[in-house]
C-alpha cells in the first residue's frame, strides 16, 4: 500500500464513520457517554481536510498527521487512544513510499501494542482491543491469498470481535461503571475499529 493508498483508506474510513455516526452513538448511550459517534465523526472529518493537500511519498507522515489529529479533535478516551494507533504505526512506517504485507502487520501490532499500554486493556475487557486483536490475527494467518483477501479476512474478523463484547462485562473505561448491567451491549469503541479496518479492507481491494 503506498500513499495514495492509505490516503484512500483513510477518506473511506471518514465516510464510513459518518454513515454510521448515529450507531456508534446509539451503542454508546447504552454504556457510555452517548459522544463516541459524534467524537469519531468529528475527529475523522477533520483528518479528511488535513489530508487534503498532504504529500503522499511518506506513509509514516501520512499516519503521524492522522494520529495527531484524532489525538487533538477526538474527545473522550477515544481520541488519544485512536491516536496512539496510528502514532505507532507511523514509526513503523516511517520513510516508507509504501508498505509491504509485513510493514502493514507490523503497523497494525505496534498498534495495538500502543493501545493496550496506554489504555491498560487486555482481551476480554470490552474495548477496541476485541476487534483489533482478532484482525491482526486473521491477517497473519491469511497465508497464500492477495492482500485484499487477507485485510477482508481481518476486517471480518474485526466484526465478530466486536459483536463477541455483547455478553461481556465491562472491565476498562466508563462502561466498566455499570458492572454486569455493562453485558447484553456491544462496545462502541471495537465496533469503531471495525469500520475502520473495513474501510482499509475496501482500499486496498479498490
């Protein structure tokens, strides 16, 4: 994927959340703040101008300018955790004209990695780590196949990670409050991811 690529990824990604603004907060009015659509929507609309006119030869620039920007316009936990993901990924990525299927797996691991140490989330906790966990998995076992198939394997198995959260309670962030009544909800944050990985799915399938 070079940097035109991830570009694409990244306005997709914007459309996709914005589609889904209304969701995303339906799910989290249920166990959060009732902002994550809102706080998505608005943090990605603003990485969409900010990638207007960004030069594409770097595609560690282009992931240090996204998670700088979702870090400064993203409220909640939402904003720095999302930023943390493509702020790692970026120093995996940096100098780097494009990424091959190794650089993407990296990116996407130093990620979570990221995620899980500024969030302090484990599997199992209801986050975003529940959907991405489980994608990076099913993209480094997706052996023989082009790298669409295997981002489309990850992205699936992003979904079903997400909606795995539904019976689990809560054990990270504001849902955790509400103990067991947190159960029966799918999280809001590893549904966002979802979207996300999808998007980079449908980019680099275009």
């Amino acid at each position: 994927m070079n940097g035109d690529a991830v570009a694409r990824w990244i306005e997709r990604a914007a459309g996709l959340i914005g589609d889904n603004e209304k969701y995303l907060t339906e799910l989290d009015a249920a166990i959060g703040d009732s902002d994550h659509g809102a706080n998505m929507a608005r943090g990605f609309a603003a990485v969409r101008g900010k990638l207007a006119g960004h030069p594409r030869d770097d595609v560690g620039a282009i992931l240090k300018t996204v998670g700088m920007t979702l870090l400064s316009t993203i409220g909640g936990a939402s904003g720095p955790l999302y930023g943390t993901l493509f702020l790692e990924a970026a120093k995996v990525s940096a100098g780097k004209a494009e990424l091959d299927r190794g650089a993407i797996l990296q990116s996407l691991s130093a990620g979570l990695a990221g995620i899980q140490k500024r969030g302090k989330a484990e599997p199992l906790d209801k986050t975003m780590v529940d959907a991405l966990g489980p994608a990076i998995r099913a993209f480094e076992g997706a052996e023989g196949v082009s790298l669409a198939e295997a981002l489309g394997r990850a992205a699936e198995a992003a979904r079903q990670g997400a909606e795995a959260t539904i019976p689990i309670v809560a054990r990270k962030g504001r849902a955790s409050y509400l103990g067991e009544r947190s159960a029966g909800h799918q999280d809001p944050g590893a549904t966002s991811m979802w979207l996300l990985l999808r998007s980079l799915a449908e980019a680099a399938a275009e």
